[in-house]
C-alpha cells in the first residue's frame, strides 16, 4: 500500500477535529475523499502532509512511517500537496512558478520518467502559452493547473488535492478534471478531496465518505451508487 492511515487523531486547539480516521491508497490510485463542508477533509490532508501535526494514529508512506514528520520531509518523501488557496507567487511568471518545485533545484533530465517543465506543458498547453507572463494575470482555472504543475515538477508519488474545481467555470471544471484523470493515467497516485460530486464518481476508483471527524463509508463509485441511503446522510444538504 502507498498510504496506509489508521486512527489518526488531530485536534485544533481543545477542538478534536479528527477522530480515528483510517484510509488507505493504492500504487496509481485515485481515491476521493468527500464530505459536507466542516467534516475534516481538508485537516486530513493536511495532517498527512505536516501542515498539521495530528496528535495520535499510524501514517505510513511507501512502508516508512511519516508520522509527525513537517511538511518539507514529507515532501521530499514522495508526497505533493495542491491547496484549495492555489498559492502561487502572482509577481513571478508561470515559468518560474513551475521551476520553484523543483526539489534542491535539480532537475535530472535523462530521466523521461520526471517531471519536466516540457513534460508539464504537455499537460497543461494553456501554461505554456503563458509561460512568460505573471501569474497573477491567469484565470482562476489556469491558477489552479499552475499549482498542480508545480507540485507535479517535484515528481511526487503521491498528491493530496484540496478542492481543485472549487469556484471554477463549469468549462474549466471539465478541463481540470480531464488533466486530473491524465496526471493520474500518468502513474501518480491521487488523494482527492473535491465538492463536486459528478467529478469525484466519474474520477475515483474508490471513495471514502466523512461523517463529522470520522470516516462513515468506504467503497467503490459503483457500491455508493446502489446506496442512497449513504449518499443522503453524508453528502445531501
């Protein structure tokens, strides 16, 4: 297993916000993790990634525990992280945006299996039309792709996106979701957490619902498609 999570307990001040959460990810998996607003997707990946320390529980990444470990280790152990906030220096170019995920600012290019910027243009044409100008200048869908390519030239095994179609035009919702399905085709494995229900089924292999700070089902698109009853309690307002 990639990711093997089991009991994770984080708490935000004397608020527990995360109370034995268990899930797991597969080599070339996308997974999706879904839930009403407020339920502790979101501190999930982030405790997985060291934005948050969790406080208890067993985070194991390619068979080495990563519990505890800060977000730069974790980084440099495989794992990508896209935030729902995108994050992008908006003064800086796409280009340059691109080459500050470049881990120790090498990048080994007789290697065709790395992530290059090429590689990353080949993904995302609409950023290499724009390589030059600033990214404060993009849309909020190429914002969204510039974030997922930076990630992406740290060649991770693993990325944990937060919300990537969050606030987009229907147009650029299908755009993202089509680059997510080729990132994925591509050999990295996706934890994903994402509001829009359409997009996580037609993505995922497996789903994972989230009750307040808890995991209340797992299973495949299919399996949560025979249960409404499931879908009702965990995602219907």
């Amino acid at each position: 297993m990639l990711l093997h999570i089991k009991d994770l307990h984080t708490y935000y001040g004397a608020s527990h916000v995360l109370q034995g959460i268990s899930l797991d990810v597969a080599e070339g998996e996308l997974v999706a993790l879904l839930g009403r607003n407020g339920m502790g997707k979101s501190t999930t990946l982030k405790s997985i990634m060291g934005l948050v320390k969790p406080r208890s529980g067993v985070v194991t990444f390619r068979g080495t525990n990563i519990f505890g470990y800060p977000p730069f280790k974790a980084a440099r152990a495989g794992i990508g992280y896209v935030p729902e906030e995108r994050r992008i220096f908006p003064t800086l170019s796409v280009a340059d945006n691109l080459s500050l995920g470049i881990k120790g600012g090498k990048l080994r290019t007789n290697d065709t299996s790395i992530w290059t910027m090429e590689r990353i243009f080949r993904h995302f044409p609409n950023l290499e039309k724009r390589a030059q100008q600033q990214g404060r200048v993009l849309s909020g869908g190429e914002q969204q792709m510039l974030t997922m390519g930076r990630s992406l030239m740290g060649n991770p095994q693993l990325l944990l996106i937060d919300e990537p179609t969050e606030g987009l035009a229907p147009i650029m919702v299908k755009e993202v979701r089509d680059v997510l399905a080729g990132i994925n085709k591509a050999g990295v494995s996706i934890l994903l957490v994402e509001h829009n229900f359409e997009v996580a089924m037609s993505l995922a292999e497996r789903i994972y619902l989230m009750g307040k700070a808890y995991v209340g089902f797992s299973g495949t698109p299919q399996e949560l498609q025979e249960q409404p009853a499931i879908r009702e309690k965990y995602l219907e307002v």
